[in-house]
C-alpha cells in the first residue's frame, strides 16, 4: 500500500512539473506568434542585386 501512496505523490509532483512548465512558458512568450514559423520559410529568400 505504501508504494502506491509513493507513486500517487511522485505522479502528482511530475504532473505539477509540467504544469508550472507550461505556464512558465506561456509566461514567457514561448506560444504568442504561431502563424509566422510557418511561413517564414517561404519569405526566406533574398533578392540578389542583378547589376553587380
């Protein structure tokens, strides 16, 4: 019984990690501009100056 209350406590404090993670992230920015990596691939190309 003694290892399932161990496992119980280890599961919420794993849990608890990722959620303080989570917020910590959205905190700092990490998911405000979601459109733009996408697409940034394809504005990546440099227009090269012909007359050199």
């Amino acid at each position: 019984m003694s290892v399932i209350i161990m496992l119980v406590i280890a599961a919420l404090l794993f849990a608890g990690g990722f959620l303080v993670a989570f917020f910590w992230a959205t905190d700092d920015g990490q998911f405000d501009d979601t459109s733009t990596p996408a697409i940034r691939i394809l504005n990546d190309d440099t227009v090269e100056d012909k007359e050199k």
